[in-house]
C-alpha cells in the first residue's frame, strides 16, 4: 500500500475519487480500517476529507503510562505502528506494583520519548522476567486492536530455543497438555486436566551427552508453557529451578525467544524479527558441546 502517509497524528490515504459521505469514506479505506474504526473515529472528529485525500487520527498524542527509565535495550523491528524490543534477562515486560520501575514498558517508553515520539507503547504479549527475546508492542491504539486480533487468530507466530537435561526423544514432537495453577505454589504451573488448554511444538536441534538443544513453536501462550511443558516431559529447562532443573552455571532458565513473525496491523506484510542468542545461553551451549 504506497497511497498513505504519516502527516503527525494523521494517516493520509489518497482515494481514487472524492468522498463526501461516511459510506464513501469507508468504501475507499483499505481493508485493515474497519467500519467500526471509521464510525468511532468520524463521531470523534478523527476523519478529515480534503478533495481526495482522507485523513485519519490513528496516531493521537498520549502520555506514558509509565515513567521513561533508560535502560540499554535493543528495538529489533519499529515503525509508525509498532516494534519490537529485545527484552534482556530479569526484567519484566510491565510492572506488577504501582511504584515498580525497571520494566520493559518503562525502558521503551525512553526510548521512545529520546525519538520525540508522544505514543504509549502496548505489549501485545509477554515472556517471563528470565526469559530473554524479541517482545511485540503497538504504538496507537488502533494498531493495538489489529494485533490483539492477530495474538487470538493464531497469526502471531512465537519460536524458542531451550537448552534441556537430558536427550529429548522423539526427535519431534507435539505437547497437548492443559496447564493450571498448582495449589501447592504460588507462582508455580502444572499440567492439569482441568487446566486451560495449551500446545507446544518442539524439534531436536542437537543433542548432546547429557543435554538437548530444542527449538520450540507456541501454539498457545499460557504462563510459563514451554517449562511446564517440558518438566511434564521429564526434560526440565537447565536452569529452571522451580520446574526441578539444575543451574549448571546458569543463572536463570535456558529458555531464548528466537524469532517472532506477525501481520503487520496496516499492510497485512509478514513481518520477521530475529533475536540474536544472548551471551549466557550461547556459552551454555558451548559447554555442553564437550
């Protein structure tokens, strides 16, 4: 789609002919402007028609949520609608108290004022504090509501690298298992039957004397799924100490976000983001290697 730009808080889009009614308006809109978005955005004075130029308030000036902190994160994938950070191990996505800082949302949110950008970054998903990878977020509300469709359609595609005890056989598999809250623990998961369903694909990468390299894809995205999943296997994560891992030098679970790919929320483009193995993960896996 090249018939749009950004003019501030506006997207322009060029017709092929001049609207005068909300009908045309809507019949001249790409597809991923839906009639609901049209509607909410003319009764608030968000569409402007200028001959056949439509202008649309999809970017509207918003305050963080969160103070800015800066912190040396990576943004692997950004433009007008969204990004993608690359999210370190010990920080979480978003804070869980009023007065909690050094969060994700709280190291965008600099980087996005330091742009002189005046948008609210919204998480689309999450990993856990240990967890490291790539981590999606919108920057408009509309962009938000177009990714969240695509979380709950199952467009938004998650793949992992974990650095297991053990040798994982089959060399591939399928984990359909539904996990739920063990009553024993307050943080902890288990594999539950009346659980919330939860899937998770896996594939050997290598094995190793006493350990697996394995590349995992998420079906679905229940909290801390790939280490319930792979405990249940009896393969917990090297590391994971809660799922009954050991540290074997590893400060936290081996667990990497490796790859995310998602229709981006304007032109439907497959967007593929990569996240390099950070340096605790890579030496890991060297040792294991010998």
């Amino acid at each position: 789609m090249t018939a749009w730009r950004r003019k501030g808080q506006w997207l322009e889009w060029t017709a092929s002919a001049e609207p005068s009614t909300l009908e045309e308006v809507k019949a001249f809109l790409p597809d991923a402007i839906d009639e609901r978005t049209v509607k909410k955005l003319w009764s608030a004075s968000g569409v402007e028609i200028q001959g056949r130029r439509i202008l649309l308030r999809l970017f509207p000036e918003e305050p963080l949520q969160y103070m800015p902190e800066w912190t040396g994160i990576e943004v692997l994938f950004e433009d007008d609608f969204c990004l993608v950070a690359d999210k370190p191990a010990g920080m979480k996505v978003h804070p869980t108290g009023e007065s909690e800082g050094g969060t994700l949302l709280h190291a965008v949110g600099w980087h996005l004022e330091s742009m002189g950008q005046s948008c609210r970054p919204r998480h689309i998903h999450r990993l856990d504090e240990d967890t490291t990878g790539p981590v999606l977020m919108a920057k408009c509300p509309w962009a938000q509501v177009r990714l969240d469709e695509a979380m709950r359609e199952k467009k938004v595609e998650r793949t992992y690298v974990a650095l297991v005890h053990g040798r994982l056989s089959p060399n591939r598999g399928r984990v359909d298992a539904p996990i739920g809250r063990d009553r024993h623990h307050a943080t902890r998961r288990r594999v539950s039957p009346g659980g919330e369903r939860a899937v998770t694909h896996y594939e050997v990468v290598e094995s190793y004397r006493s350990a697996t390299l394995v590349r995992l894809r998420l079906e679905t995205g229940r909290t801390h799924q790939i280490r319930v999943h792979l405990s249940h296997l009896g393969h917990p994560l090297i590391g994971d100490t809660l799922y009954g891992g050991r540290r074997e030098g590893m400060e936290r679970q081996a667990l990497h976000g490796e790859r995310l790919m998602f229709p981006h929320p304007w032109s439907g483009e497959s967007i593929e983001v990569q996240s390099p193995w950070p340096p605790d993960f890579t030496a890991l896996n060297e040792r294991l290697k010998k």
